[in-house]
C-alpha cells in the first residue's frame, strides 16, 4: 500500500539509486512448515472485513464490502476466491462504488513465508491493488509491499515502509529487481518506502493474466525480507498449496531483497497482518502514465468512479489460487488491533514523479466526496503499517 503520513514535515527528497554491485546469489534459505493455507471453499474463512463501512482513512470513493456481497467476493467454478470491485452498479456523482479489502484473521513475526498464488490481479485505469502486511501501530510496525499495481503499469511494485531506526537498501543485496528509492523511512521519498520495480512485465496487469498469472513470494527473517515474483511458466515446482514445507534456499536471486546489512529488520519490524488490498490510483500525473489524459472539467473520480463502470472495472479483481503461510515463528498468530486504528492519515499523491505530498484528515472522517471536484481529483489512498506482529491484507479500492 502507498504510505502516508499525518505531516507534511516528514516529507524529504527522493533518493533514486540504481547501482548495485554484483554480490552472491542468495543461497542461505531455509525451511519453513506450512500453517495456513487459504484456498477453495475455505478461502474467505481466514479474513476478516474492515470495521468501518466505507473507506474512511483515505478520502477514497469505496464502501467496502462485506460478507454480504458475493457477487464481489465468491468463490468461482475454476474453485478460485475472487474479490473484484463491483462493475454492475450505476453510481451518481458524490456516491461511492463497493470494492472489496480483507485483513487476515492471524498475525506473524519474523521466520515467516508468505505466498500466493493468483492468475488475475486488478488493473484498469484508476485501480490500485495491493497485497502487504501491516503491523498494528503503523508506521512504527513497518509495512512490506508484496504486490502493488495501479492503472495500466505493466509492472509490480515491493516496498518496505519503516520509522525511525535506519532502512535502506543495502548496496551488498543482489536482486533482480529495478532499485527507484533507497531510503525505507516513512520520512523520505515523500513516503514512497523504499521502491523496487519487478523488471517483468509479467508481473502486473495483463501480461500477467495472459501469462497465467504467478507466484509471489516473500521470506521475512530478522537477516533480510526478500520477494520473489514467478510468472506462471517459472514457478517452481515445489512451489504449490499442498506443500508441507517451504524451502527457500531453491528459489535462486530474489527480485527484491531488503537485508539487515543496512536495515534494522531485527527492531523496525513487528509482527504483521497479511492484507490484501486493491485501491484505485487516481493522481492525474500517475493515471495519465498509463491512461489517457483526463478532459479539463474531469477528474479521475468523475471520469471512472461514477456512472456505468462496467467495463472500467471489468479487470478490478484478484482470482486466486491459493495464499500459504509457512512459518518457524511459535508467536506467530493471535489478533491486531482492529484495522481501522491503522492508517488514519491519509496520502496524496502528485503528478508525475509517483511521489506523495501527505495532508492530514485531522481525524475527519471525510466520506470520499469531499474529493470528488478536487483539482487532483480524488487521488488520496490509505496507509497501514508493519513492524513487530503483523498481518496481510488486501483489498480494492477506488
Ligand atoms: C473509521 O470508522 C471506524 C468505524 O466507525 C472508526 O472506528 C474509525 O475511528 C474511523 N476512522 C477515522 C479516521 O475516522
Ligand atoms: C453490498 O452489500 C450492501 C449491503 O450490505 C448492499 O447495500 C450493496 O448494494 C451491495 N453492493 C453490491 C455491489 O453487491
Ligand atoms: C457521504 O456519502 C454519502 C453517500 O455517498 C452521501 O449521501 C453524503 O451526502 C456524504 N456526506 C458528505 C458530508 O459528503
Ligand atoms: C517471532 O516473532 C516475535 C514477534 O514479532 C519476535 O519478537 C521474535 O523475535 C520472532 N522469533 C524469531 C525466532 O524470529
Ligand atoms: C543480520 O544477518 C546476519 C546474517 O546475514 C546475522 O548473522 C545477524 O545476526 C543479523 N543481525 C541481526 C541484528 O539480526
Ligand atoms: C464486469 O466484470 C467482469 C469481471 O469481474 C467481466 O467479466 C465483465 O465482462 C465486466 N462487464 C463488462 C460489461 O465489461
Ligand atoms: C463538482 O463539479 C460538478 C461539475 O462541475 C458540479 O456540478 C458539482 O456541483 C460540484 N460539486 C461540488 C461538491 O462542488
């Protein structure tokens, strides 16, 4: 998820580095036990629904859904949980449209694999999804961005998001991702966290539907937290749901790796939630990366949000296989606080660079519409945390 912050003050410059001396692949590994798996039938079992009714930390224009709404989170024929922004309903102008956002039931720490499968993720213009962790206290907990697309970006995201103590990418770490920011603190990069771009196209979007879909895969020690991403013609075949155990040490370089050479991983990261989220980014500068330009009197609210959205929304879902939860950590489990004590500040972000200027919601509780004739047009996004026990989440938003 995109970060934000409750001040500007914590904005700094963007420090872009893409110079990494070649190191060692990675080869240390290890093995973890399977403990959770989430797929099929069951899926829906291991998450729970944000509190409140609409998106309310990020001046969004979703209600979020709940277990009521099956025509936006089912089960489907192929045995796939799919979770999918409602594309059905007219929405008038100043209203909001349903998209989904879940929040796993149990919490992890350190020694843990979090993995999932999926053969579609969102895209579409004015989409954002997104699959991290968050921690209860954010941005104190830490944040780990496993998966983030918006719009029609042909490529994923990772981040890591922390507070205080020191985080960056380590210039030792051998990834095969594409290095944009270095700096992981909340208070740099105008809280973008520190930015790797899969190289893939695979990764993201259409292409990654076409190709099959994939594997992401995220390894969380207090040595280092590293994401692989595997199109569907490389996963690896030891890499399915009924897999008992996890090894990591086979999956070769990973396509970001975030090590303790330079990050506090041991003491900026608490436990964590998995969330799966999906968000619509709705930035002008960034939309129009990818979409087209936006007509004068039009915002990105105005010009996908409302009205018949059918086929804007057509590509707004994750189809999964499976999400597997493998892990050495005995403490790993148990509840966060509820998800909505997270992410109360909100984010805005500017054109063009991908960077956020941040504005407070002094506590307002804005229902979305507040936005709806803003110049930038309704181009605020949530922000939740990571660090000590954490979860997973994800979800769709617009
Ligand atoms: C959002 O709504 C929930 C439930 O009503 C509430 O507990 C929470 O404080 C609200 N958050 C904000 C930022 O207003
Ligand atoms: C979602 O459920 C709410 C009631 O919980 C209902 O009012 C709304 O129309 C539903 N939306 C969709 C798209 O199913
Ligand atoms: C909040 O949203 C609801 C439904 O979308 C709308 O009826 C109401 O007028 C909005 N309130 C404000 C203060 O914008
Ligand atoms: C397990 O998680 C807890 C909570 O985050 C953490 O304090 C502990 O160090 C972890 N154990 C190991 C072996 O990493
Ligand atoms: C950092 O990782 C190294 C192994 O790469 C390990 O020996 C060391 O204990 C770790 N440091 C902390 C603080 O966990
Ligand atoms: C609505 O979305 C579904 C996928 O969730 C898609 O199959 C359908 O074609 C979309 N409707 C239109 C009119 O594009
Ligand atoms: C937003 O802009 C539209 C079109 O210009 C206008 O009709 C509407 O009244 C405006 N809404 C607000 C809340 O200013």
């Amino acid at each position: 998820m995109i970060p934000t912050s409750t001040s500007t003050s914590k904005c700094l410059a963007i420090v872009l580095a893409f110079a990494f001396g070649a190191s060692l692949a990675y080869v240390e590994g290890a093995q973890y036990p399977l403990t959770e798996s989430h797929s099929g039938t069951g899926f829906f079992d291991g998450w729970k629904f944000p509190v409140e009714p609409y998106d309310n930390t990020t001046n969004g224009d979703t209600f979020w859904a709940t277990a009521q709404n099956t025509s936006l989170l089912y089960v489907n024929d192929a045995g796939r949980a799919v979770l999918k922004v409602d594309n059905t309903t007219f929405v008038p102008y100043n209203e909001k449209r349903y998209a989904p956002k879940l929040f796993s039931k149990n919490t992890y720490g350190p020694g843990t694999v979090f993995v999932m499968d999926a053969v579609h993720v969102p895209y579409g213009c004015s989409v954002w999804g997104a699959f991290w962790t968050q921690g209860a206290n954010w941005p104190a907990g830490g944040e780990i961005d496993i998966f983030e697309g918006i719009n029609m970006r042909k490529e994923n995201m990772m981040a890591l998001h922390t507070s205080g103590g020191t985080c960056t990418i380590s210039s030792s770490s051998s990834m095969t991702g594409r290095v944009d920011a270095t700096d992981c603190d909340q208070s740099a990069n105008s809280g973008s966290g520190c930015t790797v771009y899969d190289q893939n196209e695979n990764s993201y979007g259409e292409a990654f539907a076409q190709a099959g879909g994939g594997v992401y895969i995220t390894e969380w020690t207090n040595e280092a937290i590293r994401i692989w991403f595997f199109s569907r013609s490389n996963v690896p075949s030891s890499v399915t749901s009924t897999a008992e155990n996890f090894d990591t040490s086979s999956l070769g370089t990973p396509t970001a790796e975030y090590s303790n050479a330079s990050c506090d991983l041991a003491t900026l990261f608490e436990p964590i939630n998995i969330a799966l989220c999906g968000d619509f980014a709705g930035l002008p500068a960034l939309l129009e990366q990818t979409c087209p330009t936006l007509a004068a009197d039009k915002t990105c609210y105005t010009t996908y949000v409302i009205n018949d959205a059918s086929q804007t929304y057509a590509n707004a879902y994750f189809e999964l296989n499976y999400i597997n939860v493998y892990t050495t950590n005995s403490s790993a489990s148990g509840d966060l606080p509820s998800p909505s004590g997270i992410g109360k500040s909100t984010t805005t972000i500017t054109a063009g660079t991908g960077s956020r200027t941040t504005s407070g919601v002094a506590g307002g509780a804005t229902n979305g519409t507040t936005n709806a004739n803003s110049s930038a047009g309704r181009n605020t996004i949530g922000r939740w945390g990571l660090a000590g026990l954490v979860g997973l989440a994800f979800g769709l938003a617009l």
